[in-house]
C-alpha cells in the first residue's frame, strides 16, 4: 500500500471526486483498525471502571 498527501486545488474543491473520497475512507478505517489493534485494551479498561457499580467506602 502505498499512501500520498496532495493539497486540494481550489478549482476541485467544487467537484466531486469518488475516487478520492473513496481512498479516503480505506485510509480512515484503516487507521481505525490498527488504531482498535494496538490500543483497544484500554478503552475496554476505560469502559469497564466507567460502566463498574458503584460501591459506598466506609
């Protein structure tokens, strides 16, 4: 896989372009796999003291 950065041209920022948009979601989900991959234990240890019952000290 191989990944570019190109500005948007101000004449293309009116048309729309599904070849790009499309590259564009692969990458964002992409990211978010890896993302999920490499740091999804600790939102699964966020949500779980989140959602925990909550107990009286005494």
């Amino acid at each position: 896989m191989v990944i570019s950065f190109e500005p948007k041209k101000e004449n293309d920022t009116n048309h729309f372009m599904p070849e790009k948009e499309f590259e564009n979601l692969l990458i964002d989900q992409q990211i978010r796999i890896e993302t999920e991959k490499q740091f999804g234990h600790i939102r699964n240890l966020i949500m779980k003291k989140a959602f925990a019952p909550v107990t009286e000290k005494q």
